[in-house]
C-alpha cells in the first residue's frame, strides 16, 4: 500500500533513503533526474543545508521509500517539479501517484523529465500539462566521432579576456548576468550570494572563469563560468561543461559570446578534457547554429511540460 507525505525536513534515515533512490535512478537511467539546485538540496537532505523554499514528497511501499519528489517553490508564481521512481517498481502506477500529489499540494506545478523518458510524457499528460519548453545538452565531439581542431582564439579589438578575480568581480558579473537573461526563467536574478554559492562549489576554479572587459571604458562586457564534472553514475569520465556564457545587450555584435565560448574551450582543452558539454535552450537557433559550427551536436534532451 503507497503512502504519500511531504517533508520540509528529512531524517537522517530518509536522507539517506532518497539519495539511495535518486542514484539508483541515475544508474538505471544514465542521466539526473534532478537539476543541479535540486540535486545540492538533495544532498544537503538530513543536515541543515538546503534551500527553506524546498519541500520533498516521500512515497512509501510499507517500509520501502518507492518514490520521491522535489517541488521547488522559490518562486512562488512558477513552482517546479521534479520526480523519481525506484527502477524496480516502474510500471506499477507510483509515478503517477508522485504526480498527483504534486499537482495536489501546488497546482500551478510544472514539470521537468531530464532525458525525455517516454514516460514521462504520458505522466505530464494525465495532469493536463504539455510540452512547453526544451533544453538541449549538446556534446562537443558528437559520439561517436572525433573532436575537430578547435578554432584559434580570436579576441575583438578593445577587449581583454582575463579570470575572474575572487572578491572583487563578482558585483560586475551579477549586473551583466542580469541584463543578459534578463528574460530567462532559472539564469535571471542572480545576487552575489548567488555568485558566492557557485565559488564554493567544490567544481569552481577561478582561472576557470573568463571575463571579457572593454580596455577602453574597464566595464564588464561579458563572461564565462565553465565547470569540470567529475566520474560519478551518470558521468563515465571527466567532462568539460561550458556551464554559463553572458554577454552585455550592448556589447552584442562584437563577436564576443563566440571569443567567450572559445577561451573557456581551450581552457578545459588544456585541462586534458576530451568531452565538453553545454546546455542551450531549444529554440534558440542562433546559439546552436554558433555551437554547431564549434563542433558540438544535441545528444539528450530536458522538457518542461506546463499547463
């Protein structure tokens, strides 16, 4: 018989319950099924971190946790969803039980289904949501074939490419951060704290972060944050992430987000990574044209399904 309880805060026993579920998922799958802010929450489960705007759904079989969702509701008028199923016990309608319980405790939910199971889009359908947003992971090289020479860095004239500098950049990324995705749902809004929780990420190397200033005015004109994802379930070896590109709205034009992009490629090249990957959203042709040329190709899929 399922059981269904929401948590703000677990015990030492759940904590560990979820965790063992989540990397039984990812196992199983060969993908996260939790973003990375839901996977730090995850991780902090049990302990005192974690954001206090999280709230955790526990699905029961008797003793056995069989099911498990994380409903982020830091923003209040775009709740968001995300949900794991113990491998095992697919098919056996605990899916759909994790998804009425989301939907009960916060209707305006939407959903995100990293990978794009099959499943997961008769899930989102029974609830009334439908497919409303992509973002593409592309891989630089393509599987299956080899990397192509990167091309040579080529920085615009009166711009400067230099790291991130701890303590004393961070106020000018935030206001070009905030001016570049001013539109996005999940990248707009950055604080420094925001910042501050990326620098103690045990991933985050400042010469790792490339910033890109206009030499005649010394304002921020754009950035780069790559990141080094280390051998875990989901991630066979280590990979090269180019994790976020900003570019200033007045700075568009210059060829700056191309000049960006490549530092950070040669940065992580010289690290010895032979895979880099990036997330771009998938109707953002530009971009991907931009990537494609760049030697990188679509290889999964993350949907969001909304009412």
């Amino acid at each position: 018989m399922l059981t269904t309880r929401w948590v703000s805060a677990a015990t030492p026993q759940e904590a560990d319950e979820v965790r063992a579920l989540v990397g039984a998922v990812a196992a199983a799958d060969g993908v996260d099924a939790f973003a990375e802010p839901a996977r730090r929450d995850v991780a902090a489960l049990g302990g005192d971190g974690g954001r206090a705007t999280s709230r955790h759904l526990l699905v029961h079989d008797r003793d056995d946790l069989v099911g498990y969702a994380l409903l982020d509701l830091e923003n209040a008028d775009d709740p968001v969803a995300e949900l794991a199923v113990l491998p095992a016990r697919r098919r056996q309608g605990i899916g759909a039980a994790v998804v009425d319980a989301v939907v009960a405790e916060s209707p305006a939910a939407r959903f995100w289904a990293h990978g794009d199971h099959p499943g997961a889009g008769h899930l989102a359908e029974r609830v009334g949501r439908r497919r409303v947003r992509e973002l593409w992971r592309m891989r630089r090289p393509a599987p299956g074939h080899e990397a192509p020479p990167l091309p040579d860095l080529v920085v615009p004239e009166g711009v400067t490419i230099e790291p991130l500098r701890v303590g004393r950049d961070e106020d000018a990324v935030v206001a070009v951060n905030n001016r570049a995705f001013s539109w996005h749902p999940e990248q707009s809004g950055w604080t420094t704290a925001d910042v501050a929780e990326i620098e103690a990420e045990p991933w985050f190397e400042a010469a790792g972060v490339l910033l890109g200033w206009d030499t005649a005015t010394g304002d921020l004109l754009g950035f780069h944050f790559t990141k080094v994802h280390e051998v875990s379930a989901t991630v066979p070896e280590p990979l090269g992430e180019v994790y976020v590109v900003g570019v200033d709205p007045s700075a568009q034009g210059r060829g700056l987000g191309r000049a960006l992009t490549l530092a950070g490629l040669h940065h992580l090249a010289g690290r010895g990574l032979r895979v880099t990957l990036l997330y771009v959203e998938g109707d953002n042709a530009p971009a991907i044209a931009t990537y494609r040329r760049l030697g990188f190709e679509r290889d999964a899929v993350d949907v969001s399904y909304q009412r």
